[in-house]
C-alpha cells in the first residue's frame, strides 16, 4: 500500500471517529432538551393544578379577591411557556386589583402598623376588590378549567 492511500485510509478513520463523536453528541443533546422540555411542561401542569384550585376558591368565596389576584398574578407569572404569552391582558380583572395592592404591607409588616392604618387599608382594598369585582369573577371563571395550548 503506498503512503498515500495509508494516509487516506487513516484520515477516513479519523473523520469517521469524529462524525461518529458528533453524533453521539447530538443525541446526548436532544435527549437532554426532550427531558427539559418534559419537566418544564410537568412543573406548569404543577402551577395550572394550583391555579386552578385558588380559582376555584376565589369563585366560591372562600379566598379574598385581593389575596387571589396576588397568588393567581404570581402563578401565572412563574409559568413557561415559550409563545410568551402576556396574561395581564387575558386576566385584566386580577392584574388590575394585583397593580393595585401589591405594594400593600402584609403578614409582620401589616401587624406593625396601627389599627386605624390597618382599617383604612382594608377599605381601600375592598372599594378595589368592588370596583374590579364583575370583571375578577370573569377572569376566575375562565381560570378554573384553564389550559396552556400544546
């Protein structure tokens, strides 16, 4: 065999040995992204199940308006999903009553304030609860049976 074709053969074998690497590799990947793909839809189905709960709490009194918007906002919020899908403008009702008590004191922070603080407060947040209320009951009605498009 002449130097050329060993030195042929050889740099076949050495592409060969790559291609086959490469490969290997990009099976490795795509595994791997299957199984984040498999996780991240197993943790929203986990956050849509809570959704749907609180929703259905909300809807049947057992939640306040304000304490659902803050949980529902924040659930939807920590959902991915890649169409970057916007809920503020699908739930206006929740986001509306969320922008407007989120900076509100709660748990230690509320206990550390007075009593007619604390009162003025709580009527602040039902004339917003009230005043968004039609439109919250819409938005958990849609929330208790809700489902992200494959």
């Amino acid at each position: 065999m002449s130097g050329w074709m060993l030195a042929a053969l050889l740099g076949g074998l050495v592409l060969l040995g790559l291609a086959v690497y490469a490969g290997t590799l990009l099976a490795r990947l795509k595994r791997q992204h299957d199984m984040q793909r498999q996780a991240i839809a197993a943790r929203n189905e986990r956050i849509l199940d809570s959704v749907r709960v609180i929703a259905h709490a909300v809807r049947d009194g057992q939640c306040d308006y304000s304490e659902g918007a803050i949980r529902l906002t924040n659930l939807l919020d920590a959902l991915q999903i890649k169409e970057g899908r916007a809920f503020a403008s699908e739930f206006p009702g929740l986001y509306g009553l969320y922008e407007k008590v989120k900076e509100m004191p709660t748990h230690e922070a509320r206990r550390a304030l007075k009593r007619n603080e604390v009162m003025k407060m709580d009527l602040e947040r039902s004339g917003y609860e009230a005043e968004l209320e039609a439109q919250i009951l819409k938005d958990v009605a849609r929330l208790k049976d809700f489902q992200l498009s494959r």
